[in-house]
C-alpha cells in the first residue's frame, strides 16, 4: 500500500481507518512550508517578547502569569542550574505534557491511538498552530515505526480538547511514557531507541499544539463510523433473514410508499430489503399455503423419506358456516389456517425496519457530516495567523479562540449513541417474535422440534440478546449534556466528548452481538419454514386430496356434513401447493445462510449453544456474511 500523504486539507474517514489498520504516511512538501512559516512567525514574536497565550504566559487559569527573563527558584537556597539549558520557553511546553499524562484505566486499542496520531499530525500540517517541521518529522517516523504510545482511556473531559490523552500520545516523543512495539511493551525511551529515533525538545507553543486538540474524541468516533457502516447493512441483511423465516410482506417496502416520506436513511433500507429479498418465493406467498409446525409422531409420515422430517404439519379448515361476510376473501385465499395469520401486515418490528433502521442511518449521516469537517479542521490554541491582512499588533495575528471545544463532535455522537440501543432493540423483538409461538406464524416454540417436551431450543438465545439491549439502553445517556468544570473554573464548560466517542465505539461490539444473535435464530427458523412448506408441496406431489386432508385439523369423516365441499376444497389446496415450484429465500439471503451453515449447522436436538453463539458473533465481526450477501446481490 502506498503512504498516505497529509497535507491538512483532504483526510478522509478511510484514509484514518487504513492507517488505524497499519498504513504509512507521508508529509506534503509544500504544505510543510506553511508550517516553516508559522513557526518562524512564532520564534520572531518571542524574539521581540510580545506576550503570548501558552508561549510566554502560563496554561489556563496561569494564563495572567508572563514568563520571566530567568528562572526565580535558581535564586532559592540550595538551587541547582538546570545542566541541559532548558529555557523557559522550552519547560513550559515540557512541562505541559508531562503534568498532563495522567489518563488511566486499561490502554485504548492500538488503532484507536495509531488514529490520533494521523489526526493530530493532518491538523497540525494546517500550519495554523506553530509548530516545527522537525517536530512533525518526528511523529510522522514515531508512526512509521509502529510506536503505538500507551494511552489510557479515562482521562480527557473534551475542552481544551483531549489534553490528557494527547499528553500520553506526545510524552513518548520526549522520550517519557510508555508504549507498545513489537506487541511488546515497554518505556516510551526504549522504543525510541529500537527504532533508530533521538527523544525531542519542544519549542514555543509545541507542548500546546501537541495535546490541544479533539483527536481522541475524533479517532473513536472514525473507527466507530467505519465499524457502523457495516452494522447498518448487517442489520439490514438479518432483518431479511427474518423476513424470509416470517414468509413478511414486501408491500411495505415498495418504492412508491417511501417516495412519499423520503427521509435518505428509510429510501435506502427499503430499496436494501428489496435486492436482498430479490428471488425470494417465501415472502408474499398466500396465506393459506403456508402450513404450521405440529410436533413430529410416528404416525405423521407414509414414507421413509418423509418420516426423517423433524415435524409434522397442519392448516385448520374454515367450515362453510363460519364464512358468512367473508365470501369474497375466500374466493381469493382457500379457506385453510395454517401459520400466516389472515391480515394485510406485518408487525411493527417487520413492517417498520425501513423507518427505524433508516432512522438510525440518518444519526449516522450527520455525524460523518460534522467527522468529514473536524478531520481537516484546526483544533488548538492559539491559532497563528502569520500572514494577517492589516494586523497592527500580535493579538491580531496569534488570537485566542475554542476551537479545542469538543462539542460539535460530542452531540454528533450522542445522537449515534442514542440510535444504538434502538436499532439493537428492533433486532430483539424480531428474534424474540421467531422463538415465541404465539408470534412466530405458525413455527414451533423456540424453534426446536420438542417432541417429548425437554428440549429448550433457542429460548436462551432471547435472553442473551434482551440483556444486551438493557446494558446498551443504560449506556446510551449522553455525556455531553452533563459539564463538569476544569482548571480553576477557567473552562467552566465542557463538552465530554471523548466519553462520548468511546461509548459509542464500544457500543458497536454489543450492537454486533445482537444482530449475529438474530442471524443466528432466524437462520434456524428459515430452515424450518422453507422445509415446512416444501414438505406440504412434496405430500401434495405425490398424494391425493385425502393424503392431504389428514394434516387439517378436525379431517373429513364419512357422516360429516360437507364432506365432499370439504375435499374439494383440500384438493384445490393439494392442487396449487403441486404446482409450486421449489420455496426458498432471496438470493441474497440464501447466499448468507449457506456461509452459516458451513460453521453452524441446522439444530436438530438440543446440544451446547455457546461455541455457535462465538461463532456466529465472529462471522459478523468478520463480514463474511455480509460479503456473501453483497456477492449474490
């Protein structure tokens, strides 16, 4: 792969994910002279002692302090000349970073910090923060060489920016920290070393450029898009699983319905559930060709073929005297009751994907909208202007501004936060619909055969899904609606957004966990419809009208009134179910289904679930599935 080039204006969510996964960068020649320039701005402003926030005054609520010609504790008793030289200058920017990495809990991913860095770097190469073209040299080769700094998460309340965890990120430049090489890890100065590179001294306003900024917030916040992209279409793929297991309706669906309400997100899911759904001879398929489970007995099958199925099927008959009222319905559906219930829609959890699923793309949208802008965005403080048109005097030119503020992102994020728990819900209930047989249409209790009442089937499976959604429903409060004050109360209001960007991204593992949960059940209950009712088209092949009768309930009987209606009317049904083709899911869907079943097959009794639950979540994770669908689509 080549290097990725920076040069502070065209970053993309990609190019942050490729570099994330392990790809080089490189630094833009002629952007790096808007960098040159601004630092040499900087050096002359300092040269002719012009006061300046964070170059000559102190950080924060020091900010009134102005730094002196020589240090005043030199004079205290006892006091020892600093041996390397440091200015004071060059003290304030070190001590900056090193007071201020003081993150901790359980280091952030590698990608997540490998993110930062190509952020922090592309922003600093605006040439609008006074940094030193060596300095950026310098991380650019940090990066390179696979030094992944060792950042803990907790840490950064979001303004100034992600200042405690941009100080782990900067503190390994100085030879400080630690961090990762090799998978080992190890002092920040021996990776260094390893890799062939000298610790840094920073200069005027490094230390600032360096950890003032959103990159954390900004890192997760990328990487949990990337992540999203692919839940999104993985929901909409289990979703058509499901609706192939139900035999749905796809009149919900159609183009014209959404054209009238043309929200983006909705049009699209829509428009997704028709290709995956494309070949599909399960959904809308009449009512009353669809038979319902019935717990396999000896005596349910004729043939030894037939006797392997791991059910038995019926229909109810609607006798003449109970179809007053109706007699235009049954003209147009045989009047058999089968799995399907008589009715025009779907529940909600079915009929309404478009418009929630589609909600939750939209969240999506506009934070990518609001993610697109930060990337290439200026985010510390001061900003250096060296090029001001009609400035008089150095405020003009160096000018004190919030653009450290994490609050565009941190709302971005709580509206993706938010969506999370919803789109994991939706998920719920239609698992939950497969397993319960007073929802399911017609397919046995918790999807598993049961005929001597000890088997559970995937009962659990709802569970472990329910206690997901709760966990996710309990962290979706926003962070950024609750400021807690910092500095002396000299940033008194913050944004929390890289708790925020964190959540989310953790989030999206449990977001994942769900939906392979459904993909999981909805495959066993699409094996079971499909069988079903290819299992009543295979009896009604080879069978007459009375071989079919003993699958409806309450058959025909000699002294029965209607007798003959009755068998007429069974070989209508016999008739039509005969002429059927081969029932199955769309293609798209079956092309999943196939991957599955090569790691999980059909559960034909009850046996141990967990390793399949692993590998179920691990085929999501994997995008395998989604893969298999998109190529058959």
């Amino acid at each position: 792969m080549s290097a990725i080039r920076l040069d502070g204006n065209s970053l993309t969510r990609e190019q942050v994910v490729a570099v994330a996964g392990g790809a080089r960068v490189e630094l833009d020649a002629a952007q790096l002279e808007k960098v040159r320039h601004a630092a040499d701005f900087l050096a002359e402003q300092v040269r002719r002692e012009e006061p300046i926030y964070g170059v000559s005054t102190g950080f924060g609520s020091n900010a009134d302090r102005l730094l002196g010609a020589h240090r005043l504790r030199d004079e205290l008793p006892g006091a020892v000349t600093d041996p390397d030289g440091e200015s004071l200058h060059e003290e304030l920017q070190r001590n900056l970073i090193v007071t201020h990495a003081v993150c901790v809990g359980e280091p952030l991913p590698p990608e997540v910090v490998r993110a930062m860095l190509v952020i922090r770097i592309n922003t600093l190469m605006r040439g609008h923060s006074g940094i030193r073209v060596a300095t950026l040299e310098a991380m650019t080769a940090m990066l390179n060489a696979g030094i992944v700094p060792v950042v803990p998460q907790l840490g950064s309340v979001g303004a100034s920016g992600d200042l405690a965890p941009l100080s782990h990120l900067a503190i390994v430049l100085l030879g400080g920290g630690e961090a990762f090489h090799g998978g080992e890890r190890i002092p920040g100065a021996e990776a260094l070393r390893r890799a062939g590179l000298a610790p840094l001294r920073l200069s005027y306003k490094e230390g600032l450029a360096l950890n003032n900024g959103t990159a954390q917030m900004l890192a997760c916040a990328v990487l949990a898009l990337a992540k999203l992209d692919e839940l999104l279409d993985t929901a909409d793929l289990a979703a058509a699983m499901t609706l192939d297991a139900f035999a749905g309706r796809l009149a919900a669906f159609d183009e014209k319905v959404h054209a009238l309400r043309p929200h983006p997100g909705q049009v699209q899911v829509a428009a997704n559930l028709r290709r995956l759904l494309a070949g599909s001879t399960l959904v809308d398929i009449p009512y009353h060709l669809v038979p319902r489970f019935r717990p396999w007995q000896p005596t349910s099958w004729d043939t030894p073929e037939a006797q392997a199925l791991r059910f038995d099927i019926g229909w109810d008959w609607v006798p003449f005297g109970q179809r007053h009222g109706r007699e235009k319905f049954y003209q147009r559906f045989r009047p058999f009751r089968g799995g399907k219930k008589h009715q025009p829609q779907d529940s909600y959890s079915l009929r309404c994907i478009p418009q929630v699923h589609g909600a939750v793309r939209d969240a999506v949208e506009q934070a990518k909208r609001v993610i697109d802008i930060e990337l290439n965005a200026v985010t510390d403080n001061p900003l250096v202007f060296p090029d001001a048109v009609g400035a008089t005097h150095v405020e003009e030119q160096v000018i004190s501004a919030g653009h450290f503020h994490g609050m565009p992102l941190a709302l971005a994020m709580s509206y993706v936060k938010a969506a999370i728990p919803v789109l994991a819900a939706i998920s719920e209930r239609r698992l939950n619909k497969l397993v319960d047989p007073a929802t399911n249409d017609g397919l046995p209790a918790f999807l598993i055969g049961n005929e001597d009442g000890t088997e559970s089937g995937f009962m659990i499976v709802q569970y472990t899904a329910a206690a997901i959604v709760n966990d996710l429903a309990t962290r979706a409060h926003p962070a950024s609606v609750y400021s807690v004050p910092t500095s002396a109360n000299a940033e008194d209001h913050v944004s929390m957004g890289a708790n925020e960007a964190r959540h989310v991204l953790d989030m999206c593992r449990d977001l994942g966990r769900v939906l392979a949960l459904e993909i999981y059940t909805a495959a066993q209950a699409l094996d079971f419809r499909r069988d079903m009712i290819n299992a009543a088209r295979d009896l009604a092949r080879r069978a007459d009208a009375l071989a079919l009768a003993v699958k409806v309930q309450g058959g025909p009987l000699p002294d029965r009134d209607g007798h003959a209606g009755f068998l007429a009317e069974v070989e209508g049904l016999r008739a039509e179910l005969a002429a059927s083709g081969e029932f199955g899911p769309g293609r798209a869907v079956a092309a999943a289904l196939a991957v599955l079943r090569e790691t999980i097959p059909f559960m034909r009794r009850d046996r141990a679930m967990d390793g399949e639950v692993a590998a179920a979540v691990a085929l999501v994770e994997s995008g395998r599935l989604l893969a298999a669908a998109r190529a058959a689509v």
